[in-house]
C-alpha cells in the first residue's frame, strides 16, 4: 500500500513500467487499476485525491515532496506556464487539471475542458479544497473539437498532450477549434515517442514535421521547438 505522503501523478509511471510492460496488466485495464491504487490509500477515497493532487502539485511547481518525488510533467508543465499568455486561458484535454490549476493560481482566469465527467467533477471539488478560487477555475465537460465558448474568448489556447490521443483528423479539428477560441496564442504540446504508448491511450506519433504540418494548416506564424517532446506555438 502507498503512503499518502508518497501518492503522486508518478504512480501512472510506476503501473506502466512494472506492470503493463512486463505483461502483468493490460493496457485497456491501466485507468481501472491507477483509480484502484489511488482510492485505496485512505478510508474516505476523497481524502486519497486531496492528497494525490497535493503532492503532485507541490512536485510540479517544484516544491520539496516526502519521498523525493521526480514528476515526470514538471518540465512540460513549466515550459507551457512560460509560453501561456493571459489573463484568460483555456487548456483542452487537461485531465485532471494540474496545468490549469498551475495557471490559475498564477493569476489567470482558466477554462479546463475535458471529455470526462469523472475527471472534470473530480477537479471542480479538488480546486476549492487545494484554495482555487472559483472565479480563476472553471471546469468544463466538452469534446475539444467543440468547446461551448465564443470565438476569440481566450488570450491562449492550449492542448498539452493531447493531440497524441487522437487520430490525425481528430487532432486537425481540435487544431482549428484551438484557433478559433484563441485571439492572441496556441500553444500544442506533445510527446516525441517511437512508439505509441497504449498505456496512455495514444494512438499516433508524433515528430518536428508533423508538428510543422499543423502550423503550415493554420496559414499563421508558427515555431515549432523541441523540449521534453515538441511544440507548436501559433501567434495571430
């Protein structure tokens, strides 16, 4: 059993390095097993989220943790806080919200879209208990190839590792609905892999060109750069 103290967003690294990969648990089982694992660390499963989201925040804002933890997003995450522009922000696929929840206690006003209820409820009771103001996090069930919010609603638009869950015309889509709620930045982050990690739920790989061929698509300047994957940053 895990100690709360030592429950972080790299357990989902743990499953999959000592289980899935030596054929101990299927890929397909992985979310079941990882919501097992959390929810038995403490007798209210409440209290076991509170204390997953904790330590892995205070890991990826870089804060001393019990048990030493390495996040494994600490350098994606900070390399999106650097290139988001605000105050209003808008992050499609954010899971369980740390990246959102980052941005909005630095101030911006934040919009976490994801295709999960589950997920999304679990962020909108964690925020208030982790101090979030609700003015500064709303959290929001939609597909991200169609979000409910006006044109030009966010200063940046961001899908940090997303696009890899997708198949091509999917992520094409979420691009064009990135750059329709975007009015300043678009910010598309994604794993360099040689494979994709079934773990994840990935299905597509991706490398520079591919990301250049999303920027060429958007007909608007564009960088592509590489730091712990690749990035594409689209500017109107």
């Amino acid at each position: 059993m895990i100690d709360l103290d030592r429950l972080d967003n790299d357990l989902a690294g743990w499953l999959d390095r000592t289980l899935v990969r030596r054929g101990l648990l299927a890929p397909a089982a992985f979310e079941d097993a990882f919501v097992a694992v959390v929810t038995s660390t403490a007798v209210d499963p409440e209290d076991a989220w509170l204390a997953f989201y904790r330590n892995t925040m205070a890991a990826l804002c870089g804060t001393v943790v019990p048990g030493g933890t390495n996040a494994e997003l600490k350098p994606v995450h900070e390399r999106a806080a650097e290139l988001t522009i605000g105050p209003d922000v808008v992050e499609l696929g954010c899971c369980f919200g740390f990246l959102s929840l980052r941005l909005a206690a630095a101030g911006n006003r934040v919009t976490a879209v994801d295709l999960s209820p589950g997920t999304v409820a679990l962020l909108s009771r964690t925020a208030p208990r982790l101090g979030v103001e609700a003015q500064c996090l709303d959290a929001l069930v939609a597909d991200a190839r169609a979000v409910p919010r006006p044109s030009g609603c966010a200063d940046t638009v961001l899908a940090v590792h997303l696009l890899e869950h997708l198949p091509e015309q999917a992520g094409v889509d979420v691009l064009a609905e990135m750059l329709r709620l975007a009015r300043r930045r678009v910010v598309v982050a994604v794993p360099y892999e040689d494979e994709p990690n079934p773990s994840w739920g990935h299905v597509r790989r991706f490398d520079g060109d591919a990301l250049a061929a999303l920027g060429e698509r958007s007909g608007r300047p564009y960088t592509v750069t590489e730091h712990h994957g690749g990035w594409l940053v689209i500017d109107r």
